[in-house]
C-alpha cells in the first residue's frame, strides 16, 4: 500500500511537526503515551525514538484508548493516546465516550490527511473523511487542529489544558500528514505550559447550601465518580462527619468514602430500601454525579426534600432533579462547604453544661419514648441489614460466594477493572475497593471489552502493584488481542473470564422479557489454551478454588489467566416495582 505522502529517505534526521509533538507533550509532564501506528502518522511514532517518551503500543484502537481512560484516572492526570487517520481514528470513538462519561483525561492526537485535502473536497486520500473532527464533536471535550509546524506546541497545551480542567474529560487533536513530515523551522520545545481552569464555588451558594445543611434534621450525601475524579475524598469525609449525614457513592464513586464507616450506606443504588433512605432526606447533598439511571435507580428516584447538587458538568446540573445547583469542581466545594458548616456550628454551639439533653442527631441515642428517630449511625445499620436481607431471601450464594473469593484473593490497595458482565454489576453494588480510585468500570458508556485493556493501563501506571480485570466470555472476545500486549510489556495483569457460554446479562434480560433469548448464545475457544499459546500462565478453576487460584495469579509475575466457567444471576431488581 502507498502512502499519501512520501517519506522522506533514511538519511539524518530533521526535525518535523512528528518531533514538535513529543517535544511538546514531553514538555507538558507526559511520560507515557499509548496507541498504534499508521501510515499518516508515522512522523510522530518515528519521533518517539528520539525521545524519553514510554510508548504501550496495543494491537486494536479501541483497546489502546480503554487502556489510556484507566492510566489517566489512576493517575489523575492526561493520558496521550496516538492513532492514525479514517480507521484508526473512528476505532477509538467507544473508548472516548467512556473516557467522557468516566472524565478522564485523555488526550487522543490524530492524523489528518494532507493539508490540500481537508476542506471536505473528495481527492480521494487513503483514510479520507469528509469531516473527520466531525465525528468526535458529539463525544470528546473539545477538538482542536494544528494546520502548521508552528501551531503544534500551541494546540497540544490548549488541547491538555481542556482535557485537565474540571470536570476532567478527553480531547481530541488533529494534525495533517504533511505537518507531521515536514522540517519544522522552531527550535526545539524547551518550555510550555497549560494551567487547567479553576471551577470555584459560589460564595453566596456555599452560604445557603451551609444553612440549609446545618438546619436539616436528615441531611445524606450521594457521592459519585466527580468525587472521586476531583481528588475530594477527604473532604467529603470532613464534611459527612461534620453533619453526621450518612454518605451512599454512586458506582462511578466508589471509594469516595469508607466502605465500613458506620455512616456508609455504601452502594447499594439498585435497592429500594436505598432509594427510599435518599427520597426521605430533608436536605440531599449530591456531589459529583446528575443523578442519572443508574444512580437513581433506573430513574425511580423522587426525592421528598430539598436536593443540593454539587457538579463540574454544567449539563448535569439539575438535569434530572430540581436542586440548589452549584457549578463547581467537587473538592473545592466541599472543603467550602465543611468551613462554611464549621464556622456555623461555632457560632452557634450546642447548650453548656447544665443545660437540656442533646438531640439524637448530637448525642447519636434517643431516650426511651421520646419519640426520637434514630442516630444517623442506627438508621445506617438498620437499612443496610434490610438489603442483606433481602438480598438472602434470593438463594444467590454462588454469586456471593464468587465475589467474596474475589474480594478475599485481590491484594489490599490493588486496583480492579471491571467489563460490562454480571460478576460486574454484583460489583457495582457489593464490592468494597478498600481505597479510592481503586475499583474502575465501563459503567458510564456501557460499552464492552473495557476490562482488560483497563487493567493493562492501570498496570502501565503503577506496575509494582497487581491488577486485577474481570470480564465474561464474551466481552472478553473483544480484547483478546491484547494478551499479546500485556506479555509484550511483561505487565502484572490477572485476568479473570467467567466463561457462561455468551452474553449472560442480555440472556437474562431477553428470558424475562421474552421468553427466551436470541443472539445471545456464543461459540468460543479454549480461553486456557488460547492465553497459553501466547505464552500467558492460564489456569481452570471453580467456586471453591476460586479464592486460592486468583491468589495465586495475583502474586506471580507478570500476566496471568483465570477462567472460571459459572453461570451467575442477578439479584431482583427494585424498580420494576415503583
């Protein structure tokens, strides 16, 4: 196949618009890129050799921008992911909508067709779109172009800034061919820099989301994945201790609080019982998440009190729910908030020695028939027993009994990704992360084949820790590949495949719906053999040697396969039922 543009002869090199992006990215703190090469962008891979830039090269676009999503929310800075033009570029459109409805940063640099051929005039170049910016409009933050040499150090800062200002979210940058080729005529980049925005809170919205705090007698917190993003665990924890509110995380949030502080309602969004605690709220506080479908329980979520939301999103903002709306990033609002909430309750301290008996929200008891609620730490307790319950009352010991193992085997402090598959959304609910920023999932765009190339990221980011990805049989097909990547790299990635035979969720949803599924049921290899063959250890297992087996991959170098064929269900859902 030729190329659009002809390579200039293997003499010695000149600089080109190839050596103005490394440099600039270089520049910038990157010290990693991830991608796969083509033959419009071959002047920044050739650049990448004459540079200190890591380059994880991974075998399918999508795969290299799933593993850039999760290097950027462990790291909680940009993650540069390099492609080609047409093709290669379309490929990583699923992965940047999950970056965008996961924020993370991660800034995808193109290719374009040579110069003459942008304009949407049809000269008929290899890869040629119309309008390729186009395409990623609708998805990414914000798209920009560099049409000369000059122009690339100025475009990549401004596309990092965007990617690093609140709320976090990827990019997408194009430069033609012919610019990536051509002698640049600047010195090298030496110097630059992008200073991400500031999304300050209101002070008057502080002010009035403190009183109405401060007065409410059931005030809750819901955190989600902006919290998490945002960096703001601390003073979210501040400020729930301040209020003695309970705290429940969206699936995007986990980590954001305790899992077992006494008033962690942890995550049990897709629960009644857990729907109901936050709809019978005075004052709801949610920080970091538009109370979408998932987060509001398939949107039977009516809250019967005021609704406070904290979000960097703009468009989230009071989306869904009427509320004290407060366009800000989530850690700067809340250490506001827990001064302004601070403050207040100096000024207006409890009775002194002598004086009346405190409140069951002070002292955290009520005296025999007085009629008071319940502590906040009691109601906690007593609504998370309710699920327990209700979750028993199912008969699902297989699938408690596998997340459990999974749970017991995962090192504390290691980080899991999870794919779109039932042990997953078990997860989503269930799982403790023990840390923040731990436990990452495609929860946000829903696509499949998330897990592995996660890991794989996340692995890139901090390799002296294991890895854990999770991901059924048939999301698995989609990034199979990329065993290749991960011995390539020698990364300490475990993966486990709970292999049910084919798309087990849409089976169940199918059977309930329909009577029976269709397009669900799947041929696929030996996921033992197959990840051998890539000279990947792999082991076979079961329930019972579940814990032992994962353990075992966990703590060996390197990457590892762990297939457990299980058929697991769901537990009932709640909101069929509002």
């Amino acid at each position: 196949m030729s190329t659009t543009t002809p390579l200039p002869p293997a003499t010695q090199h000149r600089r080109n618009g190839g050596d103005l992006v490394v440099e600039s990215l270089a520049a910038l703190g990157a010290d990693t890129v991830f991608g796969l090469p083509g033959q419009h962008a071959l002047g920044v891979f050739d650049a990448l050799r004459r540079s200190a830039l890591r380059y994880i090269g991974l075998r399918v676009e999508n795969n290299a921008g799933f593993a850039a999503d999760a290097y950027a929310r462990t790291t909680h800075g940009v993650a540069p992911l390099l492609v080609s033009t047409g093709p290669g570029a379309l490929m990583t459109l699923a992965a940047l909508q999950e970056a965008a409805a996961g924020s993370a940063a991660v800034l995808a640099i193109g290719s374009q067709v040579p110069l003459a051929g942008i304009g949407g005039g049809r000269h008929g170049y290899l890869h040629e779109l119309t309008d390729q910016s186009a395409s990623f409009r609708g998805v990414v933050k914000s798209v920009h172009t560099a049409r000369t040499a000059s122009q690339i150090p100025s475009a990549v800062a401004a596309a990092w800034e965007s990617a690093l200002s609140a709320p976090h979210g990827p990019v997408w940058l194009e430069i033609p061919q012919d610019v990536l080729l051509a002698a640049a005529d600047v010195p090298p980049v030496a110097q630059l820099s992008a200073t991400p925005k500031e999304l300050l809170p209101r002070s008057e919205l502080i002010a009035a989301a403190a009183d109405r705090l401060t007065r409410a007698r059931r005030p809750v917190i819901l955190a989600g994945g902006g919290v998490v993003r945002a960096g703001a665990e601390a003073e979210l924890l501040a400020l729930a201790e301040q209020l003695r509110a309970p705290v429940a995380t969206t699936f995007g949030g986990k980590g954001a609080f305790p899992w077992e502080h006494p008033l962690s309602l942890q995550s049990w969004l897709e629960d009644r019982y857990t729907t109901a605690f936050l709809e019978d709220a005075d004052t709801l506080l949610v920080v970091g998440s538009g109370l979408g479908e998932l987060s509001s329980n398939y949107h039977t979520f009516r809250p019967l009190g005021r609704v406070i939301q904290i979000e960097a999103d703009l468009g989230k903002l009071e989306s869904n729910h009427a509320a004290l709306g407060i366009h800000a990033d989530a850690r700067a609002a809340l250490a506001a908030l827990a001064k302004e909430v601070g403050e207040r309750e100096a000024r207006e301290a409890g009775p002194t020695e002598g004086d009346e008996a405190p409140t069951s929200k002070e002292s955290g008891t009520a005296a025999p028939g007085s009629g008071q609620a319940p502590s906040p730490e009691a109601a906690v307790s007593d609504l998370l027993a309710r699920v327990r319950d209700r979750i028993a009352g199912q008969h699902l010991d297989l699938e408690q009994q596998v997340l459990a193992s999974v749970r017991d085997a995962l090192p504390d402090g290691a980080v899991s990704c999870w794919d779109m598959t039932i042990l997953a959304y078990w997860a989503w609910s269930a799982f403790d992360p023990r840390r923040t920023n731990a436990l990452h999932s495609a929860q946000g765009a829903g696509g499949l084949g998330y897990g592995f190339p996660a890991a794989l990221g996340a692995a890139v980011a901090d390799p002296a820790r294991p890895v854990l990805a999770v991901s059924g049989d048939g999301g698995a097909m989609y990034s199979i590949a990329e065993l290749a990547t991960a011995r390539q790299y020698d990364l300490p990635v475990t993966w486990l495949i709970v292999d049910d035979g084919g798309y087990g969720i849409l089976r169940a949803y199918m059977t309930d719906a329909f009577g029976a599924p269709t397009a669900t049921e799947l041929t696929r290899p030996d996921f033992v053999a197959l990840a051998e063959s890539f000279g990947v250890p792999a082991v076979r297992t079961a329930p019972d040697r579940l814990r032992a087996d994962l353990a075992a991959a966990l703590a060996a170098p390197g990457p590892s396969v762990v297939v457990l064929p299980a058929h697991l269900r769901m537990f009932a859902p709640t909101h069929l039922d509002s």
